[in-house]
C-alpha cells in the first residue's frame, strides 16, 4: 500500500465553517444538520481539495454525505457533455446504490446538477436515455456500468472524481475484477475515494495501482460499537422457534429479522402476517421495485418488523432499529457484526437477540467469542419464558393482517404494479393451521398398531420425522430451508 498521509478528525466541527457552497449549505440546514459526524470532518477538507482518498469506514459512518457535498460542490454549475459524467460512484448492490442516489439528489439539485442511478434489475434502455441527455454524477453497481460502457451509451474519459464505496463489500461479492476493469478506462491521476470496512487483500491491490498519494482517514469500526449492544443468545426448543419469533416481532418498535435464505425470509414474514405482525421480506430474489417498495414502506413506518437476507446486513441506513433478531444465527464473524450493526447506530441504544437451535450452540459461542462480545445465554422452553418479555415481546393477537408488501408506498418506482403480486392471505393462514393441527394430532394421540408394522404416530411420527404428510405447508419450523437457494 502506498505511504498515506493521516489527518486528525474534528468530531462535531459545524458544516458552516467549511468550504461548502450556500446551496449546500441550506439544504443541510432543511434536513436538520448542521454538525459533521467524525469521518465527514475528516474526509471534506481534502475531498474539497481534489485530493485522493482512502477511508476505512464502516456503513453508517456518514460517508455517504461526505464524498456527496465534496462532488456536488466541485461539480457545482458545471456543464456536462452526453454520455460522459463527471463523477462516478461505484457500489457492491441496487439497494445501497438507490440509498446514495436518494441521498444525493437533492443537494445535486440545489447546484444546478444531476445524478442518474445506474443497476441491474432496473429497465437499461431507460438509464441509457438519462445517460445520452446528460448527467454530472452516475451512482452505478460495476456490472450495469460495465454494459452501459460497451453499448456506448457511457464514456468515462470525462470522468474527474471516481468514489468506491463498499470496497471490502465488493470483493466478498466478487466484483472487484470489474471495478478494476473501470478503473483503467478512467484517466489516471483524476480524484479517487475509496471506502472501506478493511484496507488489505483486493482492496489493497487497487489503492496501490490506482491511488495517488492518499490521505487516509479511520473511523470507530462498527465491530466497536457491537461490543455496545445488549447482546442475548436464547437456545430454544426447536418446536417453538416461530412462537418465539413471532411474540420477538410483536414488540414495541422497529425490528429487523435475518434469515439465512430466501425462502425462509419469505416464510418467516407470512407467518407472522398470519399471527397479526405486519411484516415484509427482502432478499436478492424479489424483483428491484418490489424490494424499494418495501425499504420505503419500513423506512416511513408504515410497517414496524422487516424479514430479510444478508441483503440487508450492509450499507442499507434504516433509522431507528431497536432490535435485530438472528432467526438464523450467523456462523460468520463478520455478517453477525454487519448484521447486529444495523441497529444502535449513530449512538443509540440497540439490542441483537439470536434464536440458536441445539446443534447452533457451538457455532455461535465461536462466533460471538471471534466478535468480542459477551451476550447473556439463556435457556428457553417456550415463548412463555421471562426473557421474552423481558426483551419486549408480546403474545401476537392471531388474526391475519393485510400484507403490507401490498401496499405501494411514497418512494416506490412510479410504474410499479403491484396488482399481480401474491401476498399472504386468510386461505393460506387457514391451510397452515388446519396442516398442523393434523400433524399435533398425529403425534399426541397414538392410533392403533398395524399388524406386522411399527403403530402409526409411534416414534418416528413423535419425532416429527418420517411421518408422512407431517410437514406443514409451507416448509420447516426452523426458518431455513432444507435447499440453499443463494438466499443473500
């Protein structure tokens, strides 16, 4: 890694005093802002200055409004040719690319410029058009810009600042060769800020080729805030998983649940749609405007408990996340920090309960161990226990409650139909009910023993395996699938 220059943050330093355009200045001040966080004192002098950039910065730190009022004040009244932006913003998914675009527009707006969102899952031809009028910023996952570029509909020749933003992120996804392939098609020597969790590996590779005399900057990594949180482990009866879940759910607040895969997302939020929680899920498979829908409807509060994948573990800002539940515990250090990271944030309280099954136990004390955290474990039988309540929890009401999934929310893509999309129902709830009514029945009362065979109902049925038709609709109590399904 090249030799970088370390500057001290100044904590709390007022927008005011910076170098920052009136415009800026009152749009910061409409949204109530008017302190820096740590890493955008640090970051603003020298992103001002056109200087490069190499932050290691966790989600939520506040760079996205940094490396923001950095290019819309140098890109401020400046034309544009078409096709050719002057600032690009590279990110690893569609949901944090539809973040930093909502979070820049309105200051581009302000200075007289434009900011064009740029991912797959989202109509091309109408992002080439936007491209050809003519845009400053592009906010862009690697992949789309890479088609854009070889269609011609994008030129980077013009390009003055590059922001990379997730770098760790992106390697883990695997997208690091393309945001190489990027950068060599931007002319060396031009502005460039890279964001990061961790600056070694891939990443490092690309700062050594392609960052000139870097200013670095830290932040207080988010693994130092999870120490903060009130951790639980509750190892439960795997037969009252979802009782546990849902009376989690049914608390007083914004609560944030991750399962392992998409399938046992989408389950776990009809289920306790079924028991009366308004709940919604959001994972990789869900079409692009369906999964904004959703992020905007949980944002404003129109629902209170999301259902997700580790879609959602990383540069998603959702406000106000008192509680996150592990339904499927993490079995990796660094997706339990990132997923327990989306509650207590920008020094709020927050608490991360995980739900751990008897061959989980090991597992997570490894995990929790390699997180340096120290969570209170408690054995529980059902969802009668204290420490439901004692964490918030409520015994749900019952009754099946409109999916808000169906509901189009302000945010949501104009032209998203949302008429053909299946939800949970009253039909479905009674299905799951009638199916597991049948299967209590077969394993609590023994029927009469065949001749020359085991009874029906005997072991294998008290067991809930091996009984024919046992299984409820739907899939397994557990929350996960027998299959993975790339659920993130």
């Amino acid at each position: 890694m090249p030799k970088a220059r370390r500057r001290s943050a100044h904590a709390g330093e007022r927008f005011e005093d910076m170098a920052l355009p009136d415009e800026l200045l009152r749009v910061l001040a409409d949204q109530g802002l008017d302190r820096a966080f740590e890493i955008q004192s640090a970051i603003l002098p020298d992103a001002l200055a056109g200087r490069d950039v190499l932050a290691r910065a966790e989600t939520g730190s506040g760079k996205t409004l940094a490396f923001t009022l950095a290019m819309c004040a140098r890109f401020r009244g400046r034309g544009t040719h078409r096709r050719r932006p002057l600032g690009v913003v590279l990110v690893p998914t569609r949901e944090l690319a539809v973040q930093v675009v909502d979070t820049i527009h309105p200051f581009a707006r302000a200075v007289g410029i434009k900011a064009q969102l740029v991912a797959g899952g989202m109509n091309i031809d109408k992002q080439a058009e936007a491209l050809r009028r003519g845009v400053e910023i592009v906010v862009a996952t690697p992949g789309r810009l890479i088609d854009l570029a070889r269609r011609e509909d994008l030129f980077l020749d013009n390009v003055e600042t590059t922001v990379i933003d997730e770098a760790d992120h992106m390697a883990d996804l695997g997208f690091l060769p393309d945001v190489v392939e990027i950068l060599q098609h931007i002319e060396m020597g031009t502005q460039k800020m890279l964001f990061s969790a961790t600056l070694d590996g891939q990443v490092e590779d690309i700062t050594d080729r392609f960052l000139v005399d870097p200013v670095t900057h830290e932040t207080t990594p988010v693994s130092a805030a999870v120490a903060t949180m009130e951790h639980h482990v509750l190892r439960i009866n795997p037969k009252k998983k979802r009782e546990i879940t849902a009376q989690l759910a049914a608390r007083k607040g914004r609560t944030l649940l991750f399962c392992r895969t998409q399938l046992g997302a989408e389950r776990v939020a009809q289920e306790l749609i079924e028991v009366g929680i308004p709940a919604a899920a959001l994972h990789g498979n869900k079409q692009q405007g369906l999964r904004t829908n959703v992020l905007a409807g949980y944002r404003a509060g129109a629902f209170d408990t999301l259902v997700a994948t580790d879609v959602a573990a990383r540069g998603l800002h959702i406000d106000d996340v008192s509680m996150v539940v592990h339904v499927d515990p993490s079995d990796d250090v660094k997706e339990y920090v990132h997923r327990s990271g989306r509650t207590a944030r920008a020094g709020a309280a927050g608490t991360v309960v995980s739900l751990v099954l008897p061959h989980q136990v090991t597992r997570t004390r490894e995990v929790t161990s390699g997180a340096d955290v120290e969570p209170a474990w408690v054995d529980v039988a059902d969802e009668s226990a204290e420490v439901i309540a004692q964490l918030g929890g409520r015994r749900p009401s019952g009754q099946t409650v409109d999916d808000p999934a169906l509901t189009k929310y302000k945010g949501a893509p104009r032209k998203l139909d949302i008429s053909r999309t299946a939800g949970a129902n009253a039909r479905k709830a009674a299905e799951r009910r009638a199916n597991e009514e049948r299967r209590a029945s077969w394993e609590e009362t023994p029927a009469e023993p065949r001749r020359g065979g085991p009874a029906r109902g005997g072991s294998r049925g008290a067991s809930g395996s091996g009984t024919r038709g046992a299984a409820p609709r739907g899939g397994s109590r557990g929350g996960q699938s027998t299959r993975r399904r790339g659920g993130r």
